[in-house]
C-alpha cells in the first residue's frame, strides 16, 4: 500500500526535526508544538520540494503553520504540476 500524503509528510518533518512521527498530528503546529526553529522551517520546505519534487512558493510555505496546513499546499500545488 502506497504511502499517503499525510504520511509522507510526517515521515519528513519527523526526520528533519528529530521527533517521533507519532507525536505529529495534523494540527500540530511546526514552531509551537513540535520546536521547529526558523533555520529548521527552511530545512522543512527544502525537504518537502525534495520528497514531492516540486517547488513551493517559499512566502506561503514558510508562513504555513500547521502539519494539515502543510498537506494541503502540497497537495495544491501536486494538482497544479500536474494540470
């Protein structure tokens, strides 16, 4: 079974932030839930470009608070790539 996009996305933040992926909900907040720090927001949005093999518009990834926040601009722009 393929992985799903939430899961994917949990997998990276996961790694990128040291955390356990089962502590990653979709409302979980990157800065005030998980400690993402501003460095680790950049690292974030690079893992994400890499893992979906896109580009993000880096003003509206980097203001994107929340894990189910995150899922849906990827899965926007997914859909948008692929028009």
């Amino acid at each position: 079974m393929a992985e799903s996009l939430e899961d994917r996305v949990r997998r990276v933040t996961a790694a990128v932030l040291k955390i356990d992926p089962a502590v990653i909900r979709p409302e979980s907040r990157f800065a005030a839930d998980l400690g993402a720090e501003s460095i680790q927001s950049v690292e974030l949005v690079a893992a994400f470009e890499e893992e979906f093999d896109l580009t993000l518009d880096e003003d509206e990834a980097l203001s994107t608070e929340t894990v189910g926040a995150a899922v849906t601009c990827i899965a926007r722009q997914l859909a948008a790539e692929s028009e």
